[in-house]
C-alpha cells in the first residue's frame, strides 16, 4: 500500500474511463488538497507555456495532464492512469464529439471547435485517418505522448520505453476493458478509502444519439479503419497490452490446492 502521506497524479487518458475514476482517486484527499484545473485543450498549453510552478503544494492532481506538469509539481507523488484499447478509445472520442449540441458558426476557424466540427462532417475512417495535426493530437499516440511529454504538444512523439518506465512506477492504474479488477486491485492498494468507481459516461450502443448524429459501434469498425488506427497507435496499443498484463497477474485468483487433489488423494465417495 502507498504511504498515506503520498500524493497522487492522475493522468487521465480521455474517454478510457477517465472521469469515473477521478472522482474515486479524489474521494481519498479532502477538497482543499485537490489541485485546480491547469489545462484541459490545447489552447490552455499553450497560455500556461509551461509555468506550472505556482500550482505546486496540493495533495491530489487530475487531469488530461502530460508529464511535463508531472514534472513540474510532483512532490513525493505517486503516477496513476487509465487505460483502453486505443481503436474503442477513438471511437468514444469520435462518437463524444458527434454528440456534442450544435456549434457556432466559426467553429472550424477555432481550433479548441475543431476536432468536434471535422467528427461531425466526417465518417469515422476520415476521422482517423487525416493528417491534420488538429485532429491528430488526439488522434496519434495520445496516451504515450501524454505520459512522456505532452499530448497537447502537436510535434511530440512520445517515447514507448520512457511510457513504460512510467507504467511500472504507477501502484495502481485503471483498465477500461476490466473495471471489477481494476476495483479489486485498488481496493487492495489504497484500502477502504478506495471507493467504488461507477460507469458514467459510457459511450452508447445505439446508432443515433438525442440530435440525430449517426453513432459507430466498436464491432461495425472496418478492418481498414483498424488498420488505420494501428498504425498511428502501435506505441499505445502496446503500452495498453502491459497495462493489461500487469492488471492480470495483479487480481490473479489463487490456486486452491484441495486435499483430493495431491497425488493419490480421492475425493470422497470417488
């Protein structure tokens, strides 16, 4: 278990589940630890142009924070993340910005509207595949990139062994495709402070959305949308296989030896 007197910093991968666990890491500090919102798009990483010094000093940091704001405040705190499989991830993202109410009429000229006003023009391979850096920011290697630099930095590549190197130091993280062992583990590394993380924001398996937007399900995806997805997302996908690696062997029920079983044992009445 992490030392109590710990802080965490929650790198929150957008739609993987993100929001929920949030909310469970920040039920454990009291609300004058947590820290304010520093950045959430683009736009705020480029006003805050990396002075993050002045939010040093609180207890619980979450947000879709990069490792440069790790860097900044951290102080005797603990990384944690949440993980998905990268092609359900996009397809969340893509269906969450088709959902969105109307827009202003300027929005393609804003690139903070951007992504929303291309998801709701576009199919979902187009979405994935252009090589607009407005979309591919998030659309390319968001989570390493994140987690080693800055996903909200257009330019940045990320570094899968520098990812990893994170991954391992985290005591524990969330795996969208397994919530119930995810809960199990943080309940076991964090004790009863550890709440119940609930479903919330769960993308819809219905084909249109309240405004009549098409939504796409995960089975229906091309295998050449896939494909796509793939190769923008090789360093994701296998930062996502070792969190799911991790997560297993962590919540891996025991063996149970029963008597009968040991060589030359019966079971009774056999």
């Amino acid at each position: 278990m992490p030392d109590p007197d710990r802080g965490l910093f929650f790198f929150h991968n957008p739609k993987a589940g993100g929001s929920s666990v949030r909310r469970a890491l920040g039920s454990m500090f009291p609300p004058d630890r947590h820290c304010p919102l520093i950045e959430n798009t683009e736009r705020d990483h480029e006003r805050r142009a990396g002075n993050y010094r002045a939010f040093r000093g609180y207890r619980y940091y979450a947000g879709h924070y990069g490792h440069d704001i790790f860097r900044a405040v951290a102080d005797r705190h603990d990384p944690v993340s949440n993980f998905r499989e990268p092609a359900a991830r996009l397809l969340s993202l893509y269906n969450f910005y088709r959902a969105q109410p109307p827009l202003p009429d300027d929005a393609k000229e804003r690139d903070d509207l951007y992504p929303v006003a291309f998801a709701k023009q576009v199919d979902f391979h187009r979405f994935v595949s252009t090589d607009d850096p407005r979309i591919e920011i998030h659309t390319r290697n968001h989570h390493v990139r994140q987690l080693t630099g800055s996903a909200w930095e257009p330019g940045s590549r990320g570094d899968l062994a520098q990812a990893t190197a994170m991954l391992d130091r985290m005591p524990w993280f969330f795996v969208c495709e397994h919530p119930q062992r995810s809960q199990r583990w943080g309940e076991r590394v964090f004790g009863d402070r550890f709440l119940p993380i609930p479903r919330e924001n769960v993308t819809p398996g219905i084909v249109t959305d309240g405004n009549g937007n098409d939504l796409v399900a995960v089975a229906t995806i091309a295998p050449e949308t896939r494909q796509v997805i793939g190769d923008k997302n090789a360093l994701d996908a296998a930062l996502h296989a070792r969190a799911v690696r991790r997560l297993l062997r962590q919540t891996r029920d025991p063996v149970r030896w029963w008597p009968w079983r040991r060589p030359g044992r019966r079971p009774e009445g056999a």
